[in-house]
C-alpha cells in the first residue's frame, strides 16, 4: 500500500517515523495511540511529495482546509483572539 500510493517502503516509512521522533509532526501524539497504530502518510496533492506522518486528525485538518496557509494562518488568529460574539 505504501509503495503503491505514496512511493515509499516500509523502511522509508521507519525512518520517517524515527526523524519524528514517532510522533505526529503537528500535535505530537505518538504512533501508539493511532488507530490501528500507525500513522497517515501526509503528502501534497499536487506534486505527491510525502512531507511526513501525521494523526487522523491532523491529516483530517489539513485536508479540511485544502492544504491552504491563509486558511489555517486565519484559523490561528481565530484562536488566538478572546473576541467573543
């Protein structure tokens, strides 16, 4: 599944998995408490470059926002502000 999806092994998927530290790269959550106990290899749409092993939830995020920086830049602001409505 690996090799046919994102064009890389196991062993390249091991090493991506020690550079993180066998934690998401976004929230940090080890590879234990994943579903079926591994992660989502997260690639660009566009070019099928894999960046790296992400959580359900993060791939979730960043597929809900179309891998859009200002998207997720204005959804930090939002965060960040303690406007309420």
């Amino acid at each position: 599944h690996l090799l046919r999806k994102y064009g890389i092994d196991l062993a390249e998927y091991e090493r991506l998995l020690s550079a993180q530290n066998g934690l998401c790269a976004i929230c940090l959550a080890p590879e234990s408490e994943q579903y079926n106990g591994v992660f989502h290899v997260d690639h660009c749409h566009e070019t099928g470059r894999v960046r790296g092993l992400l959580c359900r939830g993060c791939n979730h995020l960043l597929w809900a926002i179309k891998d859009d920086v200002c998207s997720l830049r204005r959804a930090i602001e939002y965060l960040n502000s303690d406007t309420l409505i």
